[in-house]
C-alpha cells in the first residue's frame, strides 16, 4: 500500500490517492482523499480489501505516519495481520505499490489534458483497463486471477467477440465449471511465470551492479536524507551520519542497526544507503 500526492485539488478537495495492490494478482485499488490519516487509511482498506476480497496474511507499505500510527497497527494486529514497512529511503521492496502508481499517473497524464481538476473521475477506468490487461510477470490479466475468469471489457459490446456472438445460457454455466476447475492449474502457471520473471530480473540486476556486504559488527555510517538533514546547515549538513554497528543481517541487503551505545535503531536499512566505516 502507498500514498501518491500531491495532486491538483478536486471535487470535494481531493488531492490524495490511496494505492493497494495484491501481490499474486496485481490487482489494483485506489480512492482519492481529501486528507492522508490513518483513520482514511483504516477504512479504505477494510472497504476495499478486506471486505471485498480476503483478510491478507501480509501488508506492506512504507514509513509514512499513517502507515506506523499505533491505532492503525493495532486494527492489522487484531486480524492477525503481518506489518512490514519497507526500508527507509529504499522503496523497492513495496516494488508492487510503486509500479502501480507508475501506471495510474501515466495514464492519468494521457487522458487529462488541461484538465488537471477531473482527474478522480478517470480512475475508474484506469484501474479497469489495468485489470483487464494481461501482466509482463504473470501472462494473466489481474481480473482472471482474481475471479477465475476473463472480464467482458466494452469493446467486445460495440464490436462483438466470439466469446460474445457464440453466448448460450444453457451451456455457460458448465463452461464456466470448466474455467473454475481449471483455477488451480493457472495460478501454478503463473506462480512459475513469476518465479520466471524474479529470476531474469535478478540475473539483469546481478551483472549491473556489485553488491555491497555487511557483517554483524561491522562499523556503518548511515546516509543523512533529507528530512534528517540539520535545516541550520543547509547545504553544508554532512551527508553520513555515525558510526553505527550492524546489529542483524536481514538478507536481500537489508540491516538492522544499533547505536554503538547497544541501543537498537528503528527502521530497516539497506546496503545502498550504508558504507564501511573505517576508524
């Protein structure tokens, strides 16, 4: 899940869009909001998700206030729900929530023009044509993965399909005993096509670049973002803050860090944003 702003205000001054996304299906949900909190967070997802589809085992979103405020969290405890925030500054392990917003505010930008102010009443359609579009890493549209069968999209309407003019009542509902039973061999399908897809992009992102390794103990500075940044300092604040000890190797490049006082640090890290610290 993920927070994409700003927008130009709307209707009833929305300017927020709350993204969701299922990891296996690639189905996507979206609402437009007026403010970002975690009560509009809470709801949006119980409306959208919880209620509509299924309680996930897992949720993913990143550090945003809404995301980590304690009533929130404790909504996710109480159905047995796993929170995983991503690592700070380090968002491509919410990969799925920030391809999804590359995809709605491309499209967002094609159909509006200058008419910036409508953009809410385009979002319905957005997300069906992304659902009803078979994806790169699964060969399946997100819509069959999720109700078992191909959606019926308006051109198939003002041109019919053979799906369409061959329609017979008697018969459709064994056709679609038939997709159903069927349900489990495509999403074995799919999970090897995903797997296929992980592996291609590991292998392309392995030959690129050279990964950087910590131990535990090791001494780390800590990259200073921004939003650490001294604002005094301006330009002149340093860039590294430490040094810090690796406390846990949480694999894929990810650590926990500790004060050298033993004190644990919050948050996730990874290996992009540390560097070796040599006294």
């Amino acid at each position: 899940m993920d927070i994409l702003a700003p927008f130009p205000p709307a209707k009833r001054q929305v300017k927020f869009l709350i993204v969701a996304v299922d990891h296996f299906t690639k189905w996507i949900e979206a609402e437009a909001v007026a403010t970002i909190t975690a009560n509009n967070v809470q709801n949006f997802f119980w409306r959208n998700f919880i209620t509509r589809f299924r309680i996930p085992y897992t949720l993913i979103t990143d550090n945003g206030l809404q995301f980590t405020d304690c009533r929130f969290n404790d909504f996710l405890s109480g159905l047995g729900i796993k929170h995983k925030m991503t690592s700070v500054e380090h968002l491509q392990s919410n990969g799925q929530a920030e391809a999804a917003n590359k995809v709605i505010l491309k499209e967002l930008k094609r159909r509006l023009g200058q008419a910036k102010g409508s953009w809410p009443d385009h979002l319905p359609e957005i997300l069906w044509a992304y659902c009803c579009t078979p994806q790169s890493s699964t060969k399946e549209t997100p819509f069959r993965l999720t109700y078992g069968t191909d959606a019926m999209i308006p051109v198939e309407v003002g041109e019919p399909s053979l799906r369409r003019l061959q329609f017979n009542e008697e018969t459709n509902r064994e056709a679609l005993n038939v997709e159903l039973d069927m349900n489990d061999e495509a999403r074995e399908l799919t999970l090897i096509n995903m797997e296929a897809c992980q592996t291609r992009l590991a292998r392309k992102h392995r030959t690129k670049v050279k990964p950087r390794e910590f131990q535990v103990g090791d001494l780390v500075w800590q990259v200073t973002g921004e939003a650490r940044r001294d604002k005094a300092q301006g330009k002149l604040a340093p860039n590294w803050d430490g040094p810090h000890r690796v406390m846990h190797n949480m694999q894929n490049e990810a650590y926990k860090l500790e004060e050298l006082t033993g004190k644990a640090m919050p948050r996730t890290w990874n290996a992009t944003h540390l560097k070796h610290y040599f006294s």
